[in-house]
C-alpha cells in the first residue's frame, strides 16, 4: 500500500505560510488604524477644549491671550490633519491587507479542497487494490477446492 503524497505540497504549505504572515500583516494593520483613530479623537478632544476655555472666561479676553489661543487652535488644527492623514493611509493599508488575505485564502481553499480529492482517490485506489487482492485470494482458495473436490472424487469412483 502506497502511502498519500500531495504533489503540490510544497505550493500548499508556501501558500498557508503566506497566510499566517499577511494574517499578522492585517493585525498590524488594525492596530495601527485603531491607533490613528484614537489620535485623531485625542486631537479632537484637545481642540474642543480649547475652545471651551475661550468661551468659558467671558467677557473681554486679551488681545495677547486671543492670539496664543487662536495659534494654538491653529497648531492643533494642523496636527489633527496629519491625523487624518494617517487615518487615511493605515485605512488604506488595512484594507489592502484584508484584500491580500481574501486572495491568499482563495488559495489556500483551493488547494485543501483539490488535497481532499485527491486523498479520496487515493483511498478508493487502495480500496480498489484491496477489493482485487481480496477476490484473488477468494478465487485461489475456490480454485483449490475444486481441485480437491475434483481429486476426491476421481479417486472414488475408481
């Protein structure tokens, strides 16, 4: 009995290690985008706070005081835009690697899927060797009941 070789195993694991690393790939991903994301509501955040100081003095505020505020808002404002741009870049990347793994998964299925068919034909070729040895040996014993049979009664009716 031959044992099963896939032919394309070497292809079939290559393609599950490429898995694995663009599965790690996309998780950097993720949390590179969740990272962004919470940078761009700290720098939300900061700006919102800003502004209520302003409205919170009341009153007349200082032509100096305005002026650092108003360039702090700006700076903050700056900083929130490359922000978003890094939003907008790991989004990017994330969903190139979701696209990646989609391939490369495809891939992977349709190389378990065709080592599935050809283990099965494998077994039913064994089956099938097995079914015919079977039957040779039934017949070699069927054989030599005959002939002992026939033997047997040769010699009585001398």
């Amino acid at each position: 009995m031959k044992k099963f070789q896939f032919r394309l195993e070497r292809v079939f694991r290559y393609h599950q290690q490429r898995l694995k690393q663009v599965e790690l790939k996309l998780a950097q991903a993720a949390m590179e985008r969740t990272s962004a994301e919470n940078a761009v509501r700290h720098w939300l955040q900061q700006i919102e706070q800003s502004c209520q100081l302003n409205e919170s003095v009341g009153g007349l505020i200082n032509p100096a005081i305005r002026a650092n505020v108003t360039a702090h808002l700006e700076q903050l404002g700056v900083i929130l835009a490359t922000a978003r741009e890094r939003l907008k870049v790991s989004e990017q990347r994330f969903r190139e690697q979701e696209r990646l793994r989609a391939e490369i998964t495809q891939d992977v299925e349709g190389l378990t899927h065709l080592r599935d068919m050809r283990r099965q034909e494998h077994r039913d070729e064994v089956n099938r060797q097995q079914q015919i040895e079977l039957d040779e040996v039934v017949m070699r014993r069927w054989s030599a009941l005959e002939a002992d049979d026939t033997f047997m009664s040769a010699g009585m009716s001398e």
